[in-house]
C-alpha cells in the first residue's frame, strides 16, 4: 500500500510539473505569428473559403468541354396481345416482348454559345483568384495584429518594471525623509508629502501589474493558445534597420502588392466577365450532340425483336430565345451594375490605402525623430536626479525638488519605452499599408 502511495504521488507531482511547463512559453514575434497562423480559426475558414471557390470555378469550367452521360433500365410490361398482320394465305404475327432492357449513352460539346459559358468560367475563375488574396490579406491582418498584441505586451511589462522599480526608489526616499525626522532635520509635511508619492506610486504599480495580465490574455487569445500561458518575451526593441523608402515608392509598391487592391482588381475582372455572360444570353447556343443506344429489344429497329441491338446517332442542335420575358435584359442590366459597383468600390480602397501608407509613412518619421529626444530626455533626467539626490543627502536641496526629480526621471524613462514601442508599431502598421511584411 505504501509503494503504492508513492507511486500515485509520483505521478500527480509529474502531472503537476507537466501543467507547469505547458503554462510557460518563451516567445520572439516571430514565433509567435507562426504559432498564431498555425492555429488561426479565421484563417482556417479563409482558407476553405479558397477550397470552395476554386471548386466552384472549376465546376463552372466543366461547361466549356464535352460532357457524356450514360443511363440505363429495365422495364417490365404487362401482357397484350401479338401483332399480327394477315396476308392471303398466312398471318404474320410479331411476338410482345415483356421485359425490355435499355442502356443511352449521350454526348454534348458546346460548339457556340455567345461566350456565356466562357463568360461564366472566366466570372468563377477570377472570383477564386479573388478569394486567395482575401487569404493573403486575412494573414498580413493576423500578423499585424500578433505584433501589436506581443510589442503592447512588452510596454506593459516594461511598464511593470519602471513602476516596480520606481516605488524601491521612493520607498528609500520614504525612509531616508522618515530618518530625517527623527533627527529634526526634516519636517512633518516633507514625510507625508514622500508618503502620498509613495502611494501614489504603488497605485500606479498595481495598474501596470493589471495591464501587464490584461496584454497576456490579448497575446494568448491571438495565439490561440491556453489563456493561462505565461509568455516570456524574447525579442528585444531595437530599431529596425529597414531603410523606409520615399513615399511615392511606398505609394506604387502598394498598388502592386497589396492583397486587398489585387481581390478587388480580380473582382472587376470577374464583373467584366460576368457582364459577358450575361449578354450571352442575346446569342443562339449550339451544341454538338450523340447518342448510342444499347437496348433489348431496340426501339428504333422494326419488327422487336427479344435480343440485343445497338444504334447510335449525331447531330447538332440549335437554340435560341426568342422571347423570355426580358429576362435577358435584365440579367444585363444587373451584371451591369455590378460592374459599376465594384468599379466604385476599387476606387474607394484605393483612395483610403493612399490615404493609409501616407498616414503610416508619417508616422514613422514622426516617431524616429522623437526617439533620439526620448533617449536624450532618459538622460538629462537620470543626471538630474543623480545631482539633485547627491544634494538632498548634503542638505542642500528640498525635499520637494528630489520628489520632483523622481517623477521627472520615471516619467522620461516610461515616455522613452513607448516611443520604442511606438516605432516597432508603426514599422508593422506601415508594412501592412503597402502589404508586406518583413521578419
């Protein structure tokens, strides 16, 4: 019983330690938008999207070559009377036969249709290709959302450490102030004015703490992995050595790269095609057709006889509407329209992805020339605070100064994490403006 006591707590300890190790995961961005493409509902259904359209066209596709079918059956009939047919001196009867047995093979090639079936494939064909670039632009939307979620993680963890760090500091103050007191150095009012800093500190830890579980969450959810996950950040900030491009160039690779502009490009084509098809509907369709026939007895052979016979034929056949309510104009008249819409709605993207690199581009420049004044900022104010607290020590500066230089110092260093994490957002958001994305 004890051994195996000992046995089932060795196992639990184990099942323990494995939980433990699967709630830990160290993470680069890069690892992370794989694991998130890997585990993509929404992309998984992006992707059957595509499976099902590129079945549609090439369904839509069978109609332009020839098609052959064959059926057949059995038929049992009820008993007449023989056909007979008297001729002086004898009578010729014909026998009924029962039990017929028949089996069609027929053949048809489209040899001129007005282009619909043409039209019909080609509306299909692009309207697949379409879907595989809203693919490409669903995945460059998950990237770029990964990277957002693992970069807002990092502030807020770093976050997390200037506030830790941050109420250490004023907790020595506290304690340095509070020493002082006791000594008759310092008053009353200079120890609850380090007091409420301090509290005020430990609040604003708290809120980071809370942000900090609150971007874990985001991540994990993006990722599709077990909310509980502890994600540790491998990737460090460094600024990008990606020399940006001019804003026109940006402007031109956008045109030709991004996924969205392409569907849409795809979807005017597939409007032009559908137009095609409609007005097909305008012109005579022609097919060439044959059949063989394989039938007991075979219809098409006089007398019946109770045997096997096989026949065959060819043919073309012609048809042409001429009057169906005008459901050929208005079949026109919609793919028409439809022409026009997504002409319009080409246009529209268009102008807003112009209006996005731009936006983007902007940005960037705007954030790499506030880093240099960030890093600058970090500095004058740790030196600041390095004099003023080497002074307060002396005796040769308030109390209020050096709480101030606290403040000023943390609030540089915190001002300085985010123009970092602001510059590696603004390299994923203007990647994604022109449809790229660089590892």
């Amino acid at each position: 019983m004890k051994k195996a006591g000992k046995v089932f707590l060795g196992l639990a300890l184990m099942m323990v330690v494995s939980s433990l190790i699967a709630q830990k995961q160290s993470l680069t961005v890069e690892e992370s938008i794989k694991i998130a493409l890997e585990n993509s509902r929404s992309l998984y259904a992006s992707m059957k999207k595509v499976e099902f359209s590129e079945a549609k066209a090439s369904e839509a596709a069978a109609a332009l070559y020839p098609s052959l079918k064959v059926q057949g059956g059995y038929l049992h009939l009820s008993d007449v009377p023989a056909f007979q047919i008297p001729i002086p001196g004898m009578l010729i009867s014909f026998p009924v036969v029962l039990n017929n047995y028949n089996l069609k093979a027929t053949f048809q090639q489209p040899l001129f249709t007005g282009w619909k079936l043409q039209g019909m494939a080609d509306n299909a064909e692009y309207s697949a290709q379409a879907t595989v670039s809203d693919l490409a632009k669903d995945r460059l939307e998950l990237i770029y959302t990964v990277r957002c979620a693992y970069w807002n993680l990092y502030r807020a963890q770093e976050l997390e450490r200037l506030g830790d760090e941050n109420v250490n500091q004023v907790q020595l103050h506290f304690n340095d102030v509070n020493n002082l007191e006791q000594q008759g150095m310092a008053t009353r009012n200079d120890v609850l004015k380090v007091q409420v800093q301090l509290s005020n500190a430990k609040i604003l830890q708290i809120d980071a703490h809370n942000a900090v579980r609150i971007a874990i969450l985001s991540l994990n959810s993006i990722l599709g992995i077990p909310l509980s996950t502890k994600i540790t950040l491998t990737s460090a900030l460094t600024q990008s050595d990606w020399q940006v491009p001019e804003l026109e160039q940006l402007l031109n690779s956008a045109l030709r790269t991004r996924p969205d502009l392409q569907g849409m490009q795809l979807r005017l084509q597939a409007a032009e095609a559908g137009v095609t098809a409609a007005r097909g509907g305008w012109w005579p369709q022609i097919f060439f057709t044959g059949s063989y026939y394989y039938a007991r007895p075979n219809q098409r052979i006089f007398p019946a006889l109770d045997e096997f016979r096989d026949t065959w034929d060819i043919g073309v056949s012609f048809q042409f509407d001429i009057w169906n309510g005008l459901t050929t104009v208005q079949q026109t008249s919609q793919a028409q329209a439809l022409l026009e819409q997504t002409i319009a709605s080409y246009d529209v993207i268009k102008d807003g992805m112009t209006l996005e690199v731009t936006q983007a581009y902007l940005t960037l420049q705007q954030v790499k020339e506030k880093i240099e004044l960030s890093r600058l900022m970090v500095e004058q104010a740790e030196e600041n605070f390095r004099i003023t607290y080497e002074k307060f020590k002396s005796g040769l500066t308030t109390n209020s100064e050096l709480l101030d230089a606290e403040t000023a110092k943390l609030q540089a260093k915190i001002q300085f994490t985010t123009t970092l994490v602001d510059y590696e957002l603004a390299v994923a958001r203007l990647q994604k403006a022109i449809g790229e994305w660089r590892p």
